[in-house]
C-alpha cells in the first residue's frame, strides 16, 4: 500500500481472536488516511462497481478503500457486497476475520481473495518468539518467565501483552504470580462476551477430549450443524490451543461462568459418550475424576490405567479414589506407586493403617510392609525396617525374602536374614526376585556368613557375641577378642594400658597442618611402661631400651604382619579350576574371594536389570544394585571395581554422590566436586543426604579450609539426629568423624559412630565392610592423640592380616608406619612401601599426607625431598582419565544425532508434537490442522531425526522432557 501502484490491492487477514487482526487493521488505516484516501468498514458505503462515482482520482490513486473487521460476523446482505467489492477490484479492500472451515461463505470469500489477493494467516507466538515480542515492546523478561508465559497463554498475542504488562510491572520474584493473576483475568473477559452454547463446548475442550463435532452434537445435544459451528468458534476463540485445549488458566473462570453443577453435568455426558463408545483416553479419564466427575465406571476405569501409567500412577490412583473407588481397596497399591516415585510421606500415610488391617491379604501385607520398610531404609532407619520384616516373619514374607534378607543384613541381623531366607527355593526366578535374590546372596557373601564361599572364618571373626570373649575397647563398646586373652587391660590385644594418656580434654595441635604432631603421646606407651611393649600376637614383653625399626613397629598396637602387594596377585597365582572350586590358601582368601565375587554379582545386577524408572527396577528396592556394589568396592579397597558399577548409570542424584565418593577417595577432589555440583542435596532421601554430606565435609577437610569445613559440618549435624548407621553409612560416618575431631565437634557424631562399632560387632567383623572403618578409627585416634582409643581398631586390622587379608594388610602396615612418623622414625623404604600401597587402595589422598608428614617428620634433608616428591607425585596421579559416572551410550550400533533443544523445531512440528502427546492418529492430526495424514508423518518422522529419538516411545519421552505436553495438564 506504500508502493503508490494505481492498482486496486486485495487482502485477507485471518487469524484467531487476540492475534492482533485489529491491530493491524488499524496500522492500515492509519497509513491511507495519511496518503489523503477515504476509509469506510461498511461494504454498502463503498463505490457501487463501474458506477458513476470513480473510485480513482485524476492520477490514478484510490479515493477509497474498504477495510472491513470481523466479516465473519456480516449479515447474508452486507456479506454479498463485500464479495461483490472485492471481485470488482476497482479500489482497495482489506478484510479481517477468524477462521471458520465450516462456514461455506467464508470458504468462497478466502478462494476469491486467494486468487486475485493475497491471504495473510495470523498465527500464535512461538515459545522462542515471546522474549523478542517482549523487546519490540520496550520489555525484557527471563528467558523462563518467558517459557511461563508461553504456556500460560498458548502465544495468543492479547494474552502475551496482557502477561507482559504484568511481568514487568512487579518483582523479579514474583513475576510467575503476577503473569498468572493478568492472565486469568484476561482470558474472564474473553469469556464474558462468549454465548451459554459456546461456554458449553469450552467445557469439553476443558476436559481435555478435543472438539468433535459428532460428539459435541451427542453431549451438548443440538444439530450437526450447530456443533460444527461451535467447533469452529471455539478454535478461532483466544483460549483454545491447536490442540483444542483450553488454555489452563481459563478453566477457573469457565466453571465459575457455567456452575459447577452444568460443568459436572456436560463432563458427565462426556464420560458416557466415550464410555459407551469405548473411546475413552487415560488423560481425558484423569481430567473428568480430577474435575469432580463420580462415577463407578469411571473409578474402575482409572485403576485399570492407573497399573500402566508409570510415573503418574500416584496421581491415577488418587483420581480413582476421588472418582469414587474404595480408597482402603487401593491404599497398598497406591502407596507402593508413590514409593516408587518417591513420595515416601504419602507412601507411609497410605501402607501403615494397612498393616494393622486384620482382613488384609497375605500378599497385600508383604507390599505394604515392603513399602514401609523400603521409606525407612531410604531415611537412613534400617533398624526399624528390619523390626518390621522380623515381626512380618519368614512365612508372610513370601516373594519378598530377598528384599527382607537384604534390609537385615543392612542392619548388622545375618541370623535374621538367614531366617528370612529359608523359604526361598519356593519361589520362580522372576526378573524382579531374581535381581533382589542376587543382591542379597552378595550381602550374604560380602560378610561371609556360613554356607557362603567365604564363610571359614577364624576364632577371632566368628559371628555371634558368644563365640568368643568379650573386651571394653573405647567408648565402653564390646570388641572381640581372641579365646584365652580376655582380661588382659585391653580387651585381649596384648597391648598395656597406658596410664598416662593424653587428656583428651586438652587441646592438642592440628595433626593435619603442623609438622609431627602427637609422638609424645605414642611414645608414653613404650616410655611409660619402662621400655617394655607388648606386641599385638601373643602378650609376651619384648624389652628395648632404645628399639631398631623391626621392634619399634610392634610397639605401636599393629604388630609385624607384613604388607603384601595386593590381592589381585595372590589371585592370579590360583589355578582357575581351584578358583571355580572357591578353595583358597586360607580363610581369609577364601573371604576375600567371596567379596570379590558379591561385588561381580552387584555389578552384573545393576547393569544386567532394568532402568531405575521402568517397573522392576531399583524402585522396587530398598537401595540400588548399583549403591551397594559402590560402596562394597570401595570399602574392600577396590575403586576402579567401583567407578566399573557406575559406568552407564544415568545420571540421577544418588549416581553422582556415589562418583563423588569415588573420585574423593581416589584423590579426584576437583572431579568430586565437580560432581557434587549438580546435586541439590535438601531434595535427596536422608541416607543418599548422609552420603552427600560425607563427600561436601570430606572435600572441605581435604582442602584444609577451615571456613568451608565449619560451613559444611554445620549444614551436616542436624542430619546425625534423623539417621541410624547401617553397612552403606559406614564411609559417610567415618569422614564426619574426622571432621568432627578436627572441629573438636566429635561428641555429635558418638551416637552413629558407637552404632556402626556395634553393628560390624554383630556381623563378625568383616573385613571388606570393618577395615575402612577401621581406617578411620585409626585416623580419628592418631588425630585425637589416644592411643588407648588406636588399640582395639589396630587389633582387628592386625588380625585380619595375620589371617591373610591383603586390604587389612597393607591399612594396618599404613597405620604403623604413620605412628612411627608421628614419633620421629621415618625409614624411608617403609614410607615410600606404605604411601605406594595405600595408594593402590584408591587411598591416594592419605597416601599423599602420609609421605608429607613423613617428609616433615625427617630428619635428612635427601629424605625429606624425596619423600615430597613422591608425596606431588601421588598427587598428581590421583586424577582419572575419565568420569567414574557416564551418560548411558545408546544401545543401536549406528550414530544418532546428538540430541536438540525445543528452539529447533518448527512451529507446525511443534503443533504436530502437541496432538502427537495427546494420542491422535495421524489422520485425527491432519483433519485438525488441515493437512494429509502423510504429511504429518513426515513432520513426525523429521522430529525423531531431530531431537535423536530411536523409537517412538522415546521420541515421546524426549518431547515431554523438552516440554511439550504440559498444555495436555
């Protein structure tokens, strides 16, 4: 129109109400009042053709134009002269209207202006073109807030600017708020000029169901012709989406507009319709329940869909129940869905009244107890899960011995577990029992109970508190002690009393930051005994004045037992036919081997089952196949075994804490950290929290910032309160125990850390679980300064080695060698020995503070260098080529596209995207969109390559994550 051609224009602007028709309408106007030519918006004042009135000047320019708004509203006569004005083509005309496929006056019109004109379709904003909108409007809003407000308003632009306004008009922080508010009103004023028949087939699209005209015509019970007209005013409305949806925030307004006893009664024959023709969506079942629908067939209906909805089942059986199904009737089944999606409160609320429910099943009460037990172990109360399965019993427990087997043995009851176990063989090798089965029989193996490989077992580690003597170590706890040696000052170890030890109330140096810190006070053992020691074996005295370094080492609670080179040597040195025979040199081996084989079957559970997600997985579980195999490797010294269980897992918040710890442990402290940075730690169950605390304090102690670790200790202890000490809570225990010594904090941690004593107690003392405990006591009494403290956790390392553990070995070779640091005898073969093996263990942290306080501690200056040199070296060596936790690989040997953000897909893709989400055929899309069944398969097609998507289902997955769907809400 700017062009100043003589010739007539025609145009046909179309698009929903709200898209900005009269707005541009009104540019229009604008723009030829300017040039000095006459307006008029009724076809009857416009010049008559080849009439007598010219509609062109002496130079050839319009007199006249005709811009009409809203023509779908004319009258039959002022419609025909439109038709007429716009065929003649004498003068401009533009026209204004919404989109009516049924109207056959609109149809001619739009093939009169498609010929001699151009048709100018208005359409939605897209999500990506909101934040743009917003700048042209002199507006800046957050790229999220943007998004909101996409979904919000379905890009109709009345809404948009409404929202807009809005946004920038309050806080940052309450922008969501303040968008919902502008929005809700805005679309109440749509409705308020909208007709009772119109209001009723919003309703329907409020429902979810769509817009069909044969339905519309059988539920709001008028002419065919009738309901294809609401059809078309409704989706040419402002507040139904492509998908014919109602636009979330309008429902409010709707009901309050029709009552709710007519929005209950129109949802009703909604119901009935689709019931009877058996056309009834899951979403739309949803939809009618959580509107307030009650019907007996429609409770029925929900349950039956509730058992394949996955995720959302929590929120199908609540419909059910609303809808009106016997909430008793659905409690197990409903509580189990939400400890599967981790609702543990909702869980409880729902499964405890059902276990003092006499009438209940059998089987009902096995997953009620289940479930109950499966919150509590997650919340770090193991004990009180293993009291529920102990009172369930062995002839209730049925298909779920496996799981009841795990959860005592957790807590430290093996005899329970056993007794758990006995019915076992009566039940099919299922995928679900089979993976349960297999992680308890590792548990079983890891503490070498009898029947197990490694169930030869030594006076000193026999299960039960009866079959040996009972001694008083440190903190008043029972320890084990060899027969024949009990009441000799220190539970049986041999080692004298030192009755002049530190006053633990004294504050002492920090051994971490000063250079040999405490060798007085491991000195006072020899020193204060008149040069007598006793080693740690047999209790004899062993007298030296001035002690060489094969005697000095006995002085020290560790005895002699030398360290080997490690476990995996001994095990090549074993023919493979005495390896499947599972007979070893001595029980310890045997043990060991036993170990080593549970922490296989852990593995080959974790990647062999399902996902976590998918029935059967995990979920099912009180702790993942992948945890407890992570936490075995690590204990037992073996954290390449470790990172091996965690490649492939995804990368959900308990994957990450477990790679933090095995990259913390292995000296990877900026990899650990690295890790823990994606984790939102107030979110996690209290166990997986206890983990995470244990890695944020482990870090911050590794750093020597005294700040970060008073910061994180005090984000950790209110946590010791809620959690009780279990086999997976030993690592986390041991590192806030440390942090509280060095805080001298550690009377908060005496609770767990006595718990943990007791339970490895209880269980026999096995060495893959109790020796990196262990580790820790000795690190906790080396840091306090107590050697009385030292004693019994040195015994049982040295026990175990004596009866051929290599782990205990080379830990209690680690802990004497540091103790003769500490007292100024620094040999350096010993240390480099020591520091080399501790780093094997995956120790290399504390392998690297040993050689450092040993270089310290020297007194020649060749040595010192050496050993800080080797102390960089380990340090530089602690970081992995590659991340412990890794993106699952996709499973198709072929490349597939990397996959792309929502930004990619074109608009009419992510139409196609919405209505694909909802469950229509290719043929119920295209009649929606006005396009062939085919070329919505190509734009299906175009999406998978797109987005990377292997298979349909994931195709669907990958569209939720990216957020289509939410207008199907």
């Amino acid at each position: 129109m700017d062009s100043g051609d003589s010739g007539a224009v025609l145009y046909l602007i179309r698009g929903r109400s709200g898209t900005g028709k009269s707005t541009l309408l009104g540019a229009i106007r604008a723009r030829l009042r300017a040039r000095g030519v006459a307006l008029t918006d009724h076809p009857a004042q416009a010049p008559r053709p080849s009439g007598a009135d010219r509609a062109e000047d002496l130079t050839g320019r319009p007199r006249i134009a005709l811009i009409v708004d809203d023509a779908h509203t004319l009258g039959p006569a002022e419609f025909d002269q439109l038709c007429a004005a716009a065929e003649a083509g004498e003068f401009p005309v533009v026209i204004g209207l919404r989109p009516r496929p049924h109207d056959p006056r609109l149809r001619g019109l739009t093939d009169l202006v498609a010929r001699r004109g151009r048709v100018i379709d208005l359409r939605a904003l897209g999500a990506t073109e909101i934040a743009p909108f917003a700048r042209e409007l002199g507006m800046m809003v957050p790229r999220g807030l943007a998004q909101h407000i996409h979904r919000q308003t379905g890009g109709i632009h009345g809404g948009v600017v409404a929202a807009l306004t809005a946004a920038c008009a309050t806080r940052l922080d309450a922008g969501v708020t303040a968008v919902d508010q502008a929005v809700t009103a805005w679309a109440r004023t749509r409705l308020d000029d909208a007709d009772p028949d119109l209001l009723d087939a919003l309703v329907v699209a409020a429902i979810g169901a769509g817009l069909d005209t044969g339905e519309l015509t059988e539920v709001l019970d008028i002419a065919p012709a009738a309901a294809q007209g609401l059809v078309d005013r409704a989706r040419g409305s402002a507040l139904v989406t492509d998908a014919d949806l109602l636009l979330a925030p309008a429902v409010a307004p709707l009901r309050t507009l029709v009552g709710d006893r007519r929005f209950l009664t129109v949802a009703r024959r909604l119901l009935h319709a689709r019931l009877d023709a058996g056309l009834l969506r899951d979403h739309t079942a949803l939809l009618l329940a959580e509107s307030g629908v009650r019907d007996e067939r429609l409770a029925g209906f929900l349950c039956a869909a509730a058992e394949r909805a996955g995720d959302e089942a929590v929120r199908y059986y609540a419909a059910a129940a609303a809808a009106g199904a016997d909430p008793e009737g659905l409690a197990v089944r409903w509580a189990d869905a939400a400890a599967r999606h981790g609702d543990g409160d909702t869980a409880l609320r729902l499964a405890e009244p059902s276990l003092a429910n006499p009438a209940i099943a059998p089987a009902d009460l096995a997953v009620a107890v289940r479930v109950c037990a499966g919150v509590w172990t997650r919340r770090g109360l193991t004990d009180r899960a293993a009291q529920l399965y102990t009172w369930l019993g062995p002839a209730r427990v049925g298909a779920d011995w496996a799981v009841a087997a795990t959860v005592l043995y957790l807590s430290g009851d093996a005899r329970g577990a056993q007794e758990l176990s006995v019915n076992a063989g009566q039940w099919p090798p299922t995928e679900a029992t089979s993976r349960a089965g297999s992680i308890a029989h590792a548990l079983s193996d890891s503490i070498g109970l009898p029947g197990s490989p490694g169930s030869q077992r030594t006076g000193a580690t026999q299960t039960g508190a009866n079959a040996h003597g009972i001694g008083r170590g440190h903190n008043g706890i029972q320890h084990p002690t060899p027969s024949g040696a009990a009441g000799n000052g220190h539970g049986g170890t041999g080692y004298p009393a030192a009755p002049g030890a530190l006053d633990r109330s004294r504050p002492g140096p920090n051994p971490t930051t000063t250079g040999a810190p405490g060798r007085g006070a491991f000195n006072a053992v020899a020193e204060r005994n008149g040069g007598t020691v006793a080693t740690g074996g047999d209790a004899r005295p062993v007298v030296t004045a001035a002690p060489s370094t094969a005697t000095a080492a006995q002085a020290n609670g560790f005895g002699t037992v030398s360290a080997p080179t490690g476990f995996t040597a001994e095990m090549r040195a074993v023919p493979p036919a005495t390896l499947a025979g599972q007979r070893f040199a001595n029980p310890a081996q045997a043990r060991r081997g036993a170990a080593v084989s549970a922490a296989s079957a852990l593995i080959h559970a974790a990647h062999s089952g399902p996902a976590p997600a998918d029935d059967g997985g995990d979920r099912f579980l009180p702790c993942s196949a992948v945890s407890i195999a992570v936490l075995l490797c690590l204990s037992m010294g073996d954290p390449r075994r470790a990172a091996d269980a965690l490649r492939g897992a995804s990368r959900d918040p308990q994957a990450l804490v477990l790679g933090a710890w095995v990259a913390m442990l292995g000296g990877d402290e900026h990899g650990a950290a690295t890790l823990m940075s994606e984790v939102r730690v107030a979110e996690l169950d209290p166990r997986d929290r206890l983990l995470a605390h244990g890695v944020i304090v482990g870090l911050a102690r590794r750093s020597g910032d005294h700040a970060a670790l008073a910061m994180a200790w005090q984000q950790a202890y209110p946590l010791f309160d809620e959690v009780g000490a279990d086999l997976l809570a030993l690592l986390p225990i041991g590192e806030l125990w440390l942090a509280g010594i060095r805080l001298r904090d550690e009377a908060r941690m005496t609770a767990l850390v006595t718990a943990a004593d007791e339970l490895l107690r209880q269980l026999g003392e096995p060495p893959v679980w109790s020796n990196a405990f262990h580790w820790y006591a000795i690190q906790a009494a080396i840091a306090q300064e107590s050697p009385e403290a030292l004693l019994p956790h040195a015994h049982r390392l040295k026990t175990a080695a004596s009866a051929g553990d290599p782990q205990a070995a080379v830990l209690a070779d680690a802990g004497r060698t540091w103790v003769l640091v500490l007292r100024g005898q620094v040999v350096r073969d010993r240390v480099e020995g020591a520091v080399s093996r501790l780093a094997g263990l995956g120790l290399r942290w504390d392998a690297a503070r040993l050689a450092s306080e040993a270089a310290l501690a020297a007194g020649d200056s060749a040595t010192a260098t050496a050993l800080l040199k080797l102390a960089r070296t380990v340090r530089a060596q602690s970081r992995p080529s590659e991340s412990p936790v890794r993106v699952p690989e996709p499973a198709a040997p072929q490349a597939r596209p990397e996959p792309v953000t929502d930004t990619v897909l074109s608009e009419r893709e992510r139409e196609v995207a919405e209505l694909v989400l909802l469950g229509l055929t290719y043929r119920e899309i295209g009649a929606r969109l006005y396009i062939s069944a085919k070329t919505v398969e190509h734009h299906v097609a175009r999406m998978r390559r797109r987005i990377g998507a292997g298979s349909r289902s994931e195709l669907l997955s990958m569209l939720r994550a990216m957020g289509h769907g939410s207008l199907l809400v």
